[in-house]
C-alpha cells in the first residue's frame, strides 16, 4: 500500500471511529423537548428554519404548559401522549426544564391541593427528570438527555403610581415602561450565582426559588451523573447553560461590547419572560449550539427579526403577546456579540459536552 493509500484509510477510519462515539450524529435530530413558557420563549416553531439556514434539519415535538414543573409532564393525565410518544421511540434527543419545583428528592401524597397520588409519590426534580430520560431511553437506546439551564426571574411588585403613569400606553409599550426600574436595579449576577438549598422553597415566586440557579443545576447534573453513569460517558447527558449565556450578555451588556443594550435585564419583559427579537434569539441559538454541537455564527438570525412572523405564529407555541414585549432587535453588532458569548461560554462549561480539555466552567 502507498503512503497516500495509508493515509487515505487512517482518514476514514478515524472519521468512523468520530461517528460512532456520537450516534445521535450532527446533521439532522428529532428533539422532544420539556417545558413551560421559558421554552416558548425560545420560540420552538422557528427552530426548523433556524436549523435549515446552517444546513440542519431540526425537528421539535414539545410537552407544555403554563409554569409548568418536571413532575407534571411526569404524572398528569394530559401529558400521558407526550410520555407515550416519547418512549414510543424516534426521538434523538430530550430537552428537559426545570422550573421552580419541589427539591430533588421530595415524597408527597397530593401537590397544591388539585393532585392526589393513590401513594407517596416522589415529585423531586432529580426522581422526574430522570423518569423523562428513561422513557427516552426506552424508545432509543442511544438517545441524547439534554437539561434547559434557564435563568433566574425578577421580583416584580407594580405600585398603583406606576400603572397610572402608563395608562395611556398600548399594553406591550405600557408594561415595558412598567418595568423599567425593575430592570435597571435587577443584579442578575447575584441571582444567579446564589446557592440552592432548603431555604430557597420559601420564595413567594416558584421563578424566585433559586432552582434557576447555577447551582441547583449543577447539582441537578450531579445526581444525573450518579444514576446514568454511562450516559454521562458517552457525552450523552449534558446541561444547555442558557442562565450562563446570560451572565456572559451582562457582563458584556454593562462593559458596553453589547451595542444598544445597558444589562441582561433589559431582555426581560416582565419577571421571568424575555422580549422577542434579539433575547429570544439568544436562548435559541444556544439550544443549536448545544444540540448539534456546533457554532452559531452560521445561523441566519434575520428569523427572529421578522415580528409579525411571531405574533402570527400559532399560540400554543409562544407566550402571550404582553409577553412578546417591546421587540428588541437584532443588528449584526448585536448578532455576533451574543454568537461569541454563546460559543465561548458552550465550550468552557464542564457539562454542555463540548468543553475543551484543561478548561472549566465559563464564569465564576
């Protein structure tokens, strides 16, 4: 054999040797994802398009509901065809978020008054979670478990003072402004770097308990760890640090290398929702990112630009139109200031399955 011959089979054999250590492969996926409005908010009908413009076919089937926790897509009747679905098989990928619900392990016989378990029932975020990834498992042996690390809300307490001042405004202008001081004194840093424990389930706000924290996910990742050993292995379990990608947007937001915006509170168009445009742009470029592991700076981000296009867009995909917001919009400044604080962020982060050997967690 020549040299070139031998060359050309080491080639492909250690191009065989990269497709099977990643079955779930990197050109086309079927995703299920788990959420509530903060998934929404990423706006799921338009990831297909958001996927074809850098040459992937993305498919996206989603469990939701209004505020939704892990337990419920887990236990309530109305989600059963989701659940059947999923470990009916065909899926690559679980996309799974948790939100503001009861600690990891907790054994309860009935939840907020409404649903009664015939037995004590573990609700926790770690025992359901983990029951979604099973079920995914079931259907596909090789699948994929992907946690949605959102990010922490604000509080929000309206005076009547500030509903008169706003009066004469149309319902999104007039909450935007509604909103202004609480955006301004938002110290999201300091909300989402703050530690998860028992005294977080006292917060009024199911988004004010600390479990959109980097810590309550990185601890949630570690019980994953234990339970799907080889999961984690195989890079097959991974964390999608939206709430990260966030911290890196204030940080540059507040050093001016965010063009037009001041602080990540100015994505937000309430306590916990994020404006259309720019904001939800970002959340769903890091899903890409994540999920087919691979840079966002291919991704034709004029998609959610288009505002007419997401108030058009079926409701049962998307929040309310006070929920839109004031659009935010995307210039190409903004576009690749929030490209590259999604990629060096993706790539420095121990569970996102993309780090770089010798480097840690992007942040503090």
């Amino acid at each position: 054999m020549t040299v070139r011959g031998a060359t050309l089979v080491c080639v492909l054999v250690l191009r065989g040797l990269a497709a099977s250590a990643e079955p779930w492969g990197a050109e086309r996926l079927r995703v299920y994802y788990f959420g509530n409005s903060l998934t929404g908010n990423t706006m799921p009908t338009f990831h297909p398009e958001l996927g074809k413009s850098a040459g992937k076919e993305w498919t996206v089937e989603r469990s939701q509901g209004a505020g939704w926790q892990v337990w419920q897509h887990v236990y309530l009747d109305s989600a059963k065809r989701h659940r059947d679905r999923l470990a009916a098989g065909g899926w690559d990928a679980i996309v799974v978020q948790p939100f503001g619900g009861p600690a990891f392990h907790e054994v309860v016989t009935q939840m907020w008054g409404k649903v009664e378990f015939e037995e004590p029932t573990d609700v926790g975020d770690l025992h359901c979670t983990a029951a979604l990834i099973r079920l995914l498992l079931k259907g596909n042996p090789d699948g994929r478990a992907v946690i949605y690390s959102d990010w922490p809300g604000m509080e929000v307490e309206v005076s009547k003072e500030q509903k008169e001042l706003s009066k004469d405004l149309k319902t999104a202008e007039r909450w935007h402004a509604i909103m202004e001081p609480f955006r301004k004194a938002f110290d999201y840093e300091k909300a989402w770097l703050m530690k998860y424990g028992a005294e977080a389930e006292k917060a009024k706000k199911p988004w004010l308990r600390h479990n959109s924290t980097r810590d309550h996910d990185h601890q949630l990742m570690e019980g994953l760890k234990k339970l799907f050993p080889e999961l984690w292995k195989q890079n097959r379990l991974n964390l999608l640090p939206a709430g990260d990608v966030f911290l890196a947007l204030d940080r540059a937001a507040r050093a001016g290398k965010l063009p037009g915006v001041e602080r990540i509170g100015d994505f937000f168009t309430n306590g916990v929702h994020i404006r259309s445009g720019l904001p939800r742009y970002a959340v769903a470029a890091t899903f890409y990112t994540v999920l087919f592991r691979d840079r966002p700076h291919s991704l034709d981000w004029r998609i959610y630009n288009d505002q007419v296009k997401c108030l058009n867009k079926p409701r049962r995909w998307i929040c309310c139109e006070k929920d839109l917001g004031v659009h935010l919009d995307i210039t190409p400044e903004r576009a690749k200031a929030v490209n590259d604080a999604i990629w060096e962020t993706v790539t420095r982060h121990p569970y996102a399955g993309l780090a770089k050997a010798g480097e840690g967690v992007g942040g503090e």
